[in-house]
C-alpha cells in the first residue's frame, strides 16, 4: 500500500502545479526594471550613421521605446499603429531597432513611415539585452526622470493604447 501512495502524492503536486501554472498568462512576464531607472545606452542612429543618441537625450520628457525589427511580423502589424499614434503628438517615440540589417530598417521606415523621433540601431541585440528583452515587439514607457514605469510584451493594439500608454503617459505628465 505505503509503495503506491508516494508516486500518488507525487503526482497530484505536480498535477496542482501544471494547473496553476496553466491559469498564468504568458504576456504577463514581470520587469525587474519598473520603477528603476532604464539602462544607459549610446547608439548610433539607423537614419544616420555615425550620429549618435544616448539615453541623456531624453531626460527631462517622457517618452515611449519601442523595439522592433523589420523581420519581426507582429512588428510589421503594429507599426501602422504606431505612425498613427505618433502623429497625434501626445509622446515622443524613439525606435530600438533589434538584431537588423541598417538596409532592412531603413526600407522599411521608407516605405511604411517613421513613427520614432529617432531610431537607435542595436544590431548586436546588446541595448535589448540591457533592457530584457524577451522578444520584438516590446514597448516600454520611460518617465522624465529617466525611470521605467511601463512594460508591454507583444505588438500594441489600439486597446493597449488607449488602456495603458495613454493613461501611463497622462499621469508622467500630469
């Protein structure tokens, strides 16, 4: 009796975890950097070579990071989106562009538009890596103090917008 009991027992904690961890959503991966401040960076432009931009640049405003990569899909689908939403002024946009080719960023910026005030080219993937990333398309909102206040996973939605960026970016500002 006392042999079958064990494996039993085993099975029903592992059976628990399995249904716990089934109820998690997978989009909902906690940042360590909320709250604190967003990791330093230097790189070059994808529109300009050689011109440089570093996260100095931006203190003072809130604004919005978005890392993308011109074979990324989902990247593809929201970056109407994004030139939509940067067009009504309400958040500067600077692009993180991850693991690309200059030439492939570019293109697609051309024909697509420019939603970023700035693209900083990361062709190493080294600024996502500072910033944890765990894939493109990721959207982060960063205060004027230079802190991390909002993470998304995956491409934005118009609900997104308008249920987490906006609210975040009002509130920064305010």
């Amino acid at each position: 009796m006392n042999r079958y009991v064990w494996p039993l027992l085993l099975f029903l904690v592992l059976a628990v975890f399995l249904a716990l961890g089934l109820r998690l959503d997978p989009r909902e991966v906690p940042s360590p950097l909320i709250n604190k401040p967003a990791p330093p960076f230097k790189a070059e432009l994808v529109e300009q070579p050689g011109k440089t931009m570093d996260n100095q640049d931006m203190l003072g405003k809130v604004w919005v990071l978005n890392a993308w990569a011109s074979w990324c899909a989902p990247c593809r689908e929201e970056h109407p989106l994004l030139v939509q939403f940067a067009k009504l002024g309400v958040v500067p946009i600077v692009g993180l562009n991850y693991k690309d080719t200059r030439a492939a960023a570019n293109a697609l910026l051309q024909s697509a538009g420019s939603p970023y005030v700035a693209t900083l080219f990361d062709p190493s993937g080294r600024i996502g890596i500072d910033f944890g990333l765990t894939g493109v398309p990721e959207t982060y909102v960063i205060d004027r103090q230079g802190i991390v206040r909002l993470k998304h996973i995956g491409p934005l939605t118009p609900e997104v917008i308008t249920t987490e960026i906006e609210p975040m970016v009002r509130k920064l500002n305010g």
